[in-house]
C-alpha cells in the first residue's frame, strides 16, 4: 500500500510540475509577444538573466561617476511582497493585459475559495480563507510584479 502511495504521489506532483511549467511558458510567451512585460524587467524571463541587470547597474554608477555625481544603491528584498498580492486586483491585472475567457476562469478558480490552517503537534487552528498571495504551487509569485 506505502508504495503505490508513494507512487501516486510521485506522479501527482510530476503532473503538477508539467502543468505549472507549461502555464508559466504560456504566460511569459504571451507576455511577450505582447510586450507585456517592463524593459527592465531581468529575473525570472529568458534571455533576460540578473547578469544583465548588473551590468546596466555597473554602467549607470560609472555614467554617474564620470560625470561627477555621487552614486548611491538601496537594495531591497521584496520576496515577501508576493504574500500580499491580492487575489481580485491580480485577476484584474491578468485581464487587463488580455487574459480572458477559459484561462481566467482557470487562474480565478485556482485563486478563490482557498482556506489554510495551521498545525503545531497536535494542535490545529480553523482554516481561514486565503484572498492575499500568489502560490507558489502555480509558481506566479516571480511574475505577480514583472510585468507593467
């Protein structure tokens, strides 16, 4: 019995990593042959790597710098922005830039109606709706801010 559930449950996330692999592909194919997605827009595109960043970063300091100005950086770590995506502006965000029909029904059905809870030991809390955040099970959190 142990083995055909690990089984199932091999096949059960390979299935959801195909399915969130070709969403994602979908996705960023349409954003940008649409030019959905901001210019300086690095991570989480092809052909687009943080190495590009860094290097337009290198050139602004030394453009600045040649000229006499002062550089400085603010660096932020915006990983935890993604939890507080909310669903219904995301689902409009989606829409606007021309996801419509079937594929938002599919996005909306994914996003609404979720509830979590919390389980330490043997103590669990009441599940609680979830109306903030991209899952990561779809992977959408990388692409919540990438595009305009």
């Amino acid at each position: 019995m142990f083995l055909i559930t690990a089984q199932f449950h091999y096949y059960q996330s390979l299935i959801k990593f195909l399915r969130n692999s070709c969403t994602i592909y979908r996705l960023t194919s349409y954003f940008d042959k649409f030019f959905v997605f901001y210019d300086k827009q690095f991570g989480f595109r092809p052909k687009h790597s943080t190495s590009h960043a860094l290097i337009l970063l290198t050139d602004k300091i030394k453009e600045a710098i040649d000229k006499g100005f002062h550089c400085c950086g603010i660096f932020l770590d915006l990983c935890k922005a993604f939890d507080t995506v909310d669903h219904v502006i995301f689902l409009e965000k989606l829409e606007y830039y021309g996801i419509r029909g079937t594929t938002l029904k599919w996005f909306s059905s994914y996003l609404t109606d979720r509830r979590q809870y919390v389980s330490v030991c043997d103590a669990d809390s009441n599940f609680l709706p979830i109306t903030f955040g991209c899952h990561k099970v779809l992977s959408l959190a990388s692409y919540c801010f990438s595009y305009k």
